[in-house]
C-alpha cells in the first residue's frame, strides 16, 4: 500500500510538470500517461527517466532530474532507448520505455530529433 502511494506522488510530480511543459508533444502526452498503470517507485522512477530522455524541454528535463535524485547524464544513461534501436531493447524497464514512447512520443517525434536534444544538452 505503501509502494502504491509513493508511486502515485511520484506520478503526479511528473504529470503536473509535463503538463506546463515547453515541449507541446510531451505537455499533450501528460493525460495519457494514466494508462500505464505503474506498479512501483522504481518504475515511476523511470518514468520520469524516460520524460527528461524524450522531451526536447530541458526545464522540464532538468526538474525530471529533481524528482529522481540524479544527475542528467546519469539519469539519461538508465534509459536504454537512447542508446539503442526499440527492437534491441532488454532489461527490466524495457516493456516500460516502450510503452512511454508509443504513448507519448512515438509517430510524433522521430528517435534522431531526440538523440539531438540530448546531443545539445551533453548528456550523451
């Protein structure tokens, strides 16, 4: 019940972030995210991991950041997504991150404009 909670707060954080954010495809996205269902922190966690990797808003980036407690260049190598093609995914977070990108980002914003967001921030 605990876990529930702390997933929830976690959630809401996001949510309300996204929904002011710069980023229209991300501030549009925030109502979906709902539909994931998230069953823990860590996976709450690395939602917000997945929002600073795929937004172009690095205000927003910077305040996913915030919430998770890491550095952005540690936060961004978490989320296997950059660093490789969807179908070579693997990992614990991985049906995750794929969700969040068809959800939100996927058909809206091709992987290589993200690559260069994150380019530009120095954190690849």
């Amino acid at each position: 019940m605990e876990d529930r909670s702390e997933c929830l707060r976690i959630t809401r954080l996001i949510v309300d972030a996204m929904q002011v954010s710069t980023d229209p495809v991300t501030a549009a996205g925030a109502g979906h995210l709902a539909s994931l269902e998230l069953e823990s922190p860590a996976q709450a966690i690395h939602l917000a991991r997945c929002v600073a990797a795929f937004t172009t808003d690095d205000g927003l980036a910077n305040e996913m950041a915030e919430i998770v407690g890491e550095s952005p260049k540690f936060l961004i190598g978490k989320v296997l997504t950059v660093h490789y093609a969807p179908e070579q995914r693997t990992g614990e977070h991985a049906d995750l991150e794929k969700r969040i990108w068809t959800l939100v980002y996927a058909g809206r914003r091709e992987r290589a404009r993200v690559l260069q967001t994150l380019t530009r921030r120095c954190v690849i």
